[in-house]
C-alpha cells in the first residue's frame, strides 16, 4: 500500500517535472530523449497553434514498449511567439501513461526521462535511530532543485496495465492496488475547476483560493502550478491535491485514501506497523479502512512520511502469540484460544515511516474478546520499530496495563501503570521470553498483594527496600514510582487519541475491563 501512494505522488511528479511534458524542449533535452528512446508522432500542425499529434514515446529495446502516448500536444502561443521568448503553455489530450515497473521498481517513464528533470527530497534534522516511540520530528531545510517549469493539462488519464490480472508493481503495491485501477490527474486551476464540476463536487477546489499551507518559503520557492490526482482501484481510493513548487510538491493536505482490507494490505503495511496486526482477518460491518500520509513538512520528495490509520473495529485470527498473551493474562483463555477469531478494536494507528525502511510506531491500544459488548476483554498496547530493510526485524514493546492486570488480580495499581514485555524476532515470527514475563508478574502479584496487607504482613513482602520502607506503587507521579521499583520500569508513551471505547467506558461492569 505505500509503496503504491508514493507511487501516484511519483507519477504525478513525473508530469510536472520533465521537459518533455511541461515546458518547450532544448535540442540537448530532445537527443538525450531520443538516445534513451523513441520517439513517433503522425503529423504536425502549424494553425492555429503549433501542435504534434499522434505522440508516442517509448523504450529502445526488444520489447518497445509505448511508455506515454497521447492524441495531441498544443503549444498556446504562436511558433515566433515561442522563439521571442513569450511565456507559453504545453496542452496535452487524451493521454495516456504507461505506468508499468522495471525489476528495480522505477517507473519506466522516470527512467526513461530522468536525465531531463529531477527533484530532491527534503531532509529530517533528526536521524531514525535516535526517535523514539511517540516522539514528533523536527523539519530541517530543503535541498533545493536548479529548474522551474509550467505546464497546463487539460485531461490525462492514466491506466495502469494489469494483465491477466497481475499488476506488473511492486508485489507490495501490486497486490494492494487490486487488479483494476484508473488514475485521473489535472494540471491548472482552470483544469480542476472543470473537473470539479463534472463530478458536482465544487468544495474541492476552495484550497486553489485558498493561501497555501504550510505557505511556501524561500526554500521551496514560488508556486507554480497545482495539481489534482485521483485514483481509484479495486483495493483502493485516494486524491492528491498540492502545488508544484521548483523543490517538488507542496501537499494542500496529507494524502488520505480509503482501501479495503486484503491479506496483502494485511502483510505488506500493518503486518509492518505492529506484529499484533498481522492476525487482522476482516473489518468488522465491512467497512473500508482510512489511512491518512503526512510527509515531512507537507513536502515531497521527503525522508520521512507520517502515517495514519484511524481506529479499526477488526475480526483476528487467535494465532501463537496472541494464543501465548491470552494464556498469561485472560480468565477466559480457555474459550477465546479455542475461538477461530476474536473481536479486536484499535485506537488510531500511527507509524514514522523512513527512507532507508525503518518503521517507528507510536503507541497502539487495543481490545481483544470473543464479544467486545458482551463479554471480558483483554486491553494491551505496543509501540517499538521495524528495519523492512533486514527482514522485518523488530524492536516492540508490548505492554500489559493496569485494567488487564485486574483480571489476573494485580489490583489497585495506578490507572497509567503499564508492565513491559519485549518483543523481538521479525514482524512474521516474533519471540517473547513467556517465562520472564510470568515471573514478573508473579513479583508484582506479590508485591501488590503485600503493599495493600496491613502492616505486620508488610514485614514479609520480599521486594521492601533495604533501608526497611517498602516499594510503594505510587499512583501520584510515574516516573517517581518507576525510579523506586525495578518491576515499574516501563514509561509508556502517551496513547494515541481517541480511543474509541471511551464512548462506553463508564457503563461497563467494574470486572470487565476494556
């Protein structure tokens, strides 16, 4: 799934920022094309614009793959307008962009064109390995690109080729996409106003009024042109709206999309995010999950994308590791182990996702239960990092808080105190030391127990400290209590908001804790 919507952002990149596309073409910009490919065109037209008609552009190899394609390309300014150096624009109809990958996954169209133009990516101040969970990025300064061109396309549509139903993509993109999808993309007020009002939809052109924002700097340059693209796939719905600046695109707002969960989507983004999201099995009612890209700064290319799936009603698969946390911490294993799935629900699922394929994810809360209404629930978050760039390792933190510690009856804890369990191995098989995790919270049972004894019987808690005042679970400040005990070591991050179960908190039975 990201690898598809960095896709789009890349194939409407490539539109704004080639020569041949977008502003009158050198000679050197011309043979460099033609050494890299081929050119065709069936005919020229000098009234009343200059205009080539029957475009193709395609590989110099043994299959020729038509790469671009289109019925004409209209220059808006006479021929001696254009050589005395008057500002034009390049109109192109009914195209069409062939959108296949080569084995590397580059577009074909970039590879073919990306010694004519090219855009940089924007630098985090901040390096992957010292983020931690929970913890917001600095924006450094842009690296700033030589040209700065403009362009005004009426229609462009393009379809990615799909034979046989096998998306020649990124296996990752390819299986989420689905096996049909159609891309629409304007460049140019006018353009989007127009499309905007095909689809009776006026309100998606208030941000082309609008002052920008983040408003553009020097850095970024002034804008040029905006830009509309809208796919729509089997797997998948998103829209793309943002001005093209000489550094690349600045995004009106963070690229949303709406996609259906799949097994790939399942196995290449959430698998990813979070371990325990790789038993997901279904939406609960159906319903499609939102996500939400942010990348740094609102600029593309960047290093760094922040991620975003809002809360997920979700049916999960009671697989090893779950199997293994529902032994430890549930009264109701024995019937929510044998079910062959459970109910689950999530708070907002949040991930910084880096160039170099480190995952940082913020906390996640959820609730698993055979009936999230009608029966006991198990409450746990988790939060660490993924390296895709070496198989998936992982570096989590799964964390037992104090309402799921009520059922093994470790009581009155504070409302914010969390026990850890680390959690590493790959994101496919991740490994647990189960038997650290039980004597833990065997400690904690005692201690707990002992704490809340009257006093004679405090004299027998193990865990008092040597100065003879015991360890206090301190429900005021934290960080104090974890300082003074070696089992209250976990400083959780703060979860991410909402939390849906909130809504119905209150009404439930104090024995049933969400």
């Amino acid at each position: 799934m990201f690898g598809f919507l960095l896709c789009l952002v890349i194939f409407v990149g490539v539109l704004a920022k080639y020569d041949v596309l977008s502003y009158s073409p050198t000679v050197s910009a011309v043979l460099k094309l033609v050494r890299k490919g081929y050119v065709h065109f069936s005919g020229l037209e000098l009234r009343p614009q200059p205009a080539v008609k029957g475009v193709r552009i395609g590989q110099c190899d043994d299959s020729r793959e038509t790469i671009f394609q289109c019925a004409r390309i209209v220059l808006t300014s006479s021929l001696w307008e254009v050589f005395t150096g008057k500002q034009f624009h390049v109109v192109v109809e009914q195209a069409e962009v062939n959108c296949l990958m080569n084995d590397s996954g580059l577009l074909h169209i970039v590879r073919l064109l990306q010694d004519i133009g090219y855009m940089e990516e924007t630098l985090a101040a901040k390096r992957p390995e010292f983020v931690t969970a929970g913890e917001r990025l600095e924006v450094s300064q842009y690296e700033i690109v030589r040209p700065t061109f403009a362009a005004d396309f009426r229609v462009l549509t393009a379809r990615i080729l799909m034979p046989d139903g096998i998306a020649i993509l990124p296996s990752d993109a390819g299986a989420v996409l689905g096996t049909e999808a159609v891309i629409y993309a304007a460049v140019g007020a006018a353009n989007i106003k127009r499309h905007a009002a095909d689809v009776k939809v006026e309100s998606d052109t208030d941000w082309l009024d609008a002052p920008p924002t983040p408003a553009p700097d020097a850095n970024v340059g002034p804008l040029s042109f905006p830009l509309l693209a809208e796919v729509k796939a089997t797997g998948l719905q998103a829209t793309l709206r943002c001005w093209r600046t000489k550094t690349g695109l600045l995004l009106q707002e963070p690229l949303q999309a709406r996609l259906r969960l799949t097994p790939a989507l399942t196995t290449c983004c959430l698998a990813k995010i979070t371990p325990m999201l790789q038993y997901v099995a279904d939406v609960k009612d159906g319903k499609d999950v939102v996500c939400k890209l942010t990348p740094l700064h609102m600029h593309w290319p960047c290093e760094t994308i922040a991620l975003r799936f809002e809360p997920m009603r979700l049916y999960m698969h009671c697989t090893k590791l779950l199997k293994s946390l529902l032994h430890v911490v549930s009264r109701d294993q024995v019937g929510m182990i044998k079910a062959g799935a459970l109910e689950a629900w999530t708070s907002g699922v949040e991930a910084q996702w880096w160039r170099e394929g480190f995952i940082e994810s913020h906390r996640m809360d959820i609730v698993i239960g055979l009936d999230l209404k009608n029966t006991r629930r198990v409450h746990f978050a988790v939060w660490g990092r993924v390296d895709t760039a070496h198989d998936n390792a992982t570096e989590m933190t799964l964390a037992l808080p104090a309402d799921t510690l009520k059922v093994y009856g470790i009581k009155n804890l504070p409302d914010n105190y969390m026990l850890d369990i680390k959690v590493s191995g790959t994101t496919t098989k991740p490994k647990v030391d189960w038997p650290r995790v039980v004597a833990q919270l065997g400690k904690l049972y005692v201690q707990a127990t002992l704490d809340n004894a009257p006093p004679i019987f405090q004299m027998l808690n193990p865990f008092r400290r040597s100065s003879g005042s015991q360890i206090k679970i301190n429900p005021g400040n934290p960080a104090d209590s974890q300082a003074d005990s070696p089992l209250l070591d976990c400083r959780p991050p703060p979860p991410t908001l909402p939390l849906p179960w909130d809504a119905f908190h209150e009404t439930e039975p104090a024995d049933k804790p969400l």
